[in-house]
C-alpha cells in the first residue's frame, strides 16, 4: 500500500514537472524584415535578431516554436495569445504595459528614404508631412507618423510591400533602419532624414513567466556585456547605434 502511494506521488510529480516544462515552451514570431529579420531553406526565422535569441534559448533551456509572418499578426499574438512572443518590437511608452520585455535586441536610428534623385525639398520633418509615406501595419512607425500628424499615411502588410510602393513611386517616403538602407541598392533609394531613434526587444504575452523573462534577460545584458551581440551585428555588416 505505501508502495502504492509513493508511486502515485512520484508519478504526480513527474507530471507536473512535465506540465511545468510544457508550460514555458515559448511561441515565436516575426516579420520578414532584411537584413534583420529572414527565412533560412525551411522558412524558418534567421538573421541578426534570431541569431541573438537563439543563444538565449539555448542557454536557459527554454524550448520553442517560430515562425514568420505578417507584423500585424505576429504581435497581435504575443499581446493576446499566452506564451507568444514577437521580436523585435520598438519599446515605446504606449507598448510598455501591454508586454513583458527582453531588451534591447536592437537600438536603432530609423530613416525617412527616399527614390534615388526624387527631389524633395525637406529639411525637417514638418517639410516630411507634404509628402505620402509608407509603412507596415501595427509597425511602431505608423505610430509614430499618426503621433506627429502625418496627414497622408500609407498602410501596408509588409516591408517588402511598403518598399515596392516606394520603388514604384506610389508612396514618396518610408522609414526604416539605416542598416536595412544600407542593405538596399544605392542608386535606387536615399537616406533623406532621420525620423526617429529607438529601442527593440522581445515582447512577451503577460503570461509568460518572471522567472523566464529574467533569465533570457540575464543572457541578453551578458551577450551585450561581452560583445557577443556586437559581433553578431559586425558579422552581418550591420550598424547597432549606442
């Protein structure tokens, strides 16, 4: 009989440990967004961000799924689905509350572009606000441009999207990266004037566990300390801004 009970009592822990473990498998997205944010052969996320959180994953032993797919949807799900995050995310004051945060993957001067020799006379971003710019759907940038009172918005589903618009001289301006304009063809696009600087990071559902954030965060501050998310960046050719 005690035989019995011991062995109940160990196989109720062993199922709780599994449910646990369960429990903190983590579901993650994210745009495709070059060079930062691409598909390998498997269409599965790589680049200079997965890069990052693969060695954090690894490390505190966290186990996943990801996966890339239109921005709108991707954190639309890490705010209302539990266990789901989206990388990487402009840590602005109207998202604070909404997520829990491993930050900073990224921190980022972003860039109103132009077409190469499309002239426009902008000095300063009021000058901006006469022209029509693009921008991807629920990206921190449509609203910024909404906050600032932009009064001719486009909206599209992707940043590949957004920049064929701005190639084929439907939309004047987009913003993004620097480094994602470094990575474009210099005859065919132009830096025209800086729009914002900012933080990126995971967003994470509020469900997800305080203890996991602070341990994937513990591993991001040691990637930074180290030099190791530099490297990553420098492997790439990309710029990370101070």
């Amino acid at each position: 009989m005690l035989r019995a009970i011991l062995l109940s009592i160990g196989l109720s822990t062993c199922m709780l440990a599994a449910t646990s473990a369960s429990a903190e498998k983590l579901f993650l997205s994210t745009e495709y967004y070059p060079p930062y944010n691409m598909r390998d052969a498997d269409g599965q996320p790589s680049g200079v961000y997965w890069d990052q959180l693969k060695i954090i994953l690894e490390r505190t032993g966290t186990q996943y799924e990801a996966t890339v797919m239109p921005w709108a949807r991707a954190i639309k799900l890490a705010e209302t689905a539990p266990m789901h995050c989206v990388f990487a995310a402009a840590r602005t004051a109207e998202r604070e509350p909404r997520f829990k945060w491993v930050s900073p993957i990224h921190t980022d001067r972003n860039v109103l572009v132009g077409r190469q020799g499309h002239v426009m006379n902008i000095k300063t971003l009021e000058d901006a606000k006469e022209y029509t710019v693009g921008t991807q759907r629920n990206d921190y940038t449509e609203g910024l441009l909404r906050s600032m009172n932009f009064p001719r918005i486009d909206i599209s589903a992707d940043f590949n999207n957004t920049l064929s618009k701005l190639a084929a001289g439907r939309i004047d301006l987009m913003p993004m990266s620097e480094s994602a304009l470094k990575n474009l063809p210099q005859k065919d696009f132009e830096e025209v004037i800086t729009f914002s600087r900012q933080r990126l990071g995971m967003a994470c559902h509020k469900s997800v566990p305080d203890s996991l954030i602070e341990k994937m965060q513990k591993v991001l501050d040691d990637l930074i300390a180290d030099g190791t998310q530099r490297r990553i960046y420098e492997k790439y050719g990309l710029i990370i801004s101070d």
